[in-house]
C-alpha cells in the first residue's frame, strides 16, 4: 500500500510534470521581460485559440502513435477536410452540416486507406502516410488548383468555432471534448488497453489472443476521423489554406513525443500531449514578443522534437536495461515466478 503522502509526491514529481513546471518557468520570464505584451487577455486567449486545431490533429496522431505507427499525413488530411467543406458550401450551395459530414468522412476514408496500406500490404507506416500526403495533396490540386479559395459566406460556419463561452472561443472546448473522449477511450476501454499493449509488443499480444491488424486498422480509422474534424474547425475558425496541414504536423508530432515524458513517463498520452502544445506555444510566443523574428516557430516545434525523441528513445532503453537487471537479479536468486505484462494481461 502507497502512503498518500508518497502517492501525492510522485504525482506531483519533476518525473511527472515537469512540462508545467517548465510553463510556470516561461510565464514568469516573458512576464518580468514584456508584462505589457505577455501578461494580457489577449496573449491568452491568442495561445489558447490559435494551438486548438493543432492540438486536435496530434489527439488525432495518438492513436495510431500507441500501436507503435507514425502517422504523418495528419495535417494534409486536414487540409484536404478544410478545402472540402469550404468548396462544398461555396461552390456547390451544401448545407454547412451535410458539408461537413462528408468531409470528415472523406479523412475517415483517408484512415481507412492508410490502416489497408499498413495492415494489409505490411508497408511501413511512414512511408505509407508519407506517399498518402503526396496524394492528398494532388487531390486537392485538382479540386481547387493553385487559386486560395474565398472562406464560407455561411456566418452559422464560422460561429461554429468563433462563438465564445466564458471568454473561450468554442474551438478550444472542442479541443477539450475531444480530449476527454480520446482520454476515456486510451484508458478505461477495452480498445485503449488493445492499443497500448500492441503497441508495447505486439507479438506478445498476437500470441494473447488480441487480433493485432484489426486493430491497428481502428487506430487509423480513429486519426482519420479526428484529423477530419480538425480540418474542419480550421476552415470555420480562420478559413481555407491550401497549407496550413504542412506547418502542423511536426507541431503536433513534437508535442505527441514531448507529452510521453509527461503524467505517464513513457507512453503516448492526452493530458502530456496538451501540456507540450501549449508549453511549446508559450514558448514561442514569449520570444516572438521579445525578438519579433518569424523563423521561432520552426525552429523551436524542430529542436522541441528533436529533445523530445532522443529523451523518449533514452528512457527506453533505461527501462529495457532496468528490466534486464532485474531479471539477472531473479535469475541469480533461483527461478520464481514472472508476472505478465499488465497490458497484455488486461487486454486479454
């Protein structure tokens, strides 16, 4: 039995959470250097608002990141959802909801693709989604061409993310509905515990009984379907790009690989994910506001991934010599019993 006073400690350790530690580090600096700049409505809401679709699209990369695949075609998915539903109301007078639904269909379909791909042809998830972001973006080439097009008359499509609830715009409480259904799934239903054990050995979790591929491909089928709506959202709350989805995804990917340092050191997870969106933003806002220099964004969502994946890679290999250790130390003192992967065990 932990005592509640040790629990509390480890909630609350560097280990754990160092993400908001480091948060309370950037508030602090940029609100003694630019208070007038910083320190403001403004910048908050601005942070806020402007990280909620790329939240959303690295929500979406999670799914697919705990089976052990890197989706990279997450923003051009988005991209080519965010031209539909705008094309579809201005072009051909939809509906904004039939708009919409066929446009988070179409990245369900892009998923599903990508889930055939990996699955059934046993090619390489970066490659497939890498090869899938060529074709997504010809798709949308022949859709639109080279030409912006013009954001949606329909004012009900951009009150759709604009309308704001306490001073927070809508699409940030998406975001945050969102969350907590990707957070409900990944870790108090049966599909999470498939996920995650697949994920930590798939192997293992064939031999358990788990059907590996089925769910590898609902994982794809998940990103799709979250990517469609980020694409959505983006087209209702700034307007179409043509893009935007290059610039998100290694926002998104960096703070997926950041946020497995955070709440559950080592694994992909929902609440480290938005801790590393928003310290990154702040990050980049503070020194946007002192340097003004546009290249920061870049340059930091780059080093940030970088940091973030050597940092993962080594505490792997930390843990792997941890457990090696441990097993020569048993083997040492005579054979006992091994318990089995919780994962596994779970979802079995």
């Amino acid at each position: 039995m932990i005592p509640e006073r040790q629990r509390f400690a480890s909630a609350f350790s560097l280990h754990r959470i160092s993400g908001l530690y480091l948060l309370l580090v950037i508030v602090v600096t940029f609100g003694i250097w630019v208070p007038n700049l910083f320190l403001t409505q403004g910048t908050f809401d601005s942070i806020l608002s402007s990280q909620a679709v790329i939240a959303i699209i690295a929500l979406g990369a999670l799914a697919p990141l705990s089976v052990g695949a890197i989706d990279i075609s997450g923003g051009a998915n988005a991209n080519l959802a965010a031209v539909i539903v705008t094309i579809l109301q201005n072009q051909h007078n939809w509906p904004m909801w039939p708009a919409i639904g066929l446009a988070i269909l179409v990245s369900l379909t892009i998923g599903a693709g990508n889930g055939v791909l990996v699955v059934k042809f046993g090619i390489n998830p970066i490659i497939t989604t890498l090869a899938m972001t060529s074709i997504i973006t010809a798709i949308q080439t022949i859709l639109v061409g080279t030409e912006q097009p013009f954001p949606v008359q329909n004012p009900g499509f951009g009150r759709l993310t604009q309308a704001s609830l306490f001073n927070i715009q809508a699409v940030v409480l998406y975001l945050i509905v969102i969350a907590i259904v990707v957070w409900w799934m990944l870790e108090f239903t049966p599909a999470g515990r498939y996920l995650r054990a697949i994920g930590a050995n798939a192997e293992a979790s064939r031999l358990s009984g788990i059907k590996v591929g089925k769910w590898i491909f609902i994982s794809f089928l998940i990103s799709g379907t979250i990517y469609g709506l980020g694409g959505v959202m983006y087209a209702s709350q700034v307007g179409p790009s043509l893009t935007f989805g290059q610039a998100f995804v290694l926002p998104a990917l960096a703070a997926c690989f950041l946020g497995s340092t955070q709440i559950r050191p080592g694994s992909f997870n929902v609440w480290g994910t938005l801790i590393a969106i928003y310290v990154l933003a702040a990050g980049v806002k503070g020194l946007q506001l002192v340097t003004g220099a546009p290249w920061l964004a870049d340059m930091f969502n780059g080093i940030a991934l970088l940091l973030a994946v050597g940092f993962a890679v080594w505490q792997q290999k930390r843990n792997l010599e941890a457990r090696r250790k441990g097993a020569g130390s048993q083997a040492s003192d005579g054979p006992v019993h091994q318990p089995s992967d919780p994962e596994v065990e779970h979802a079995s």
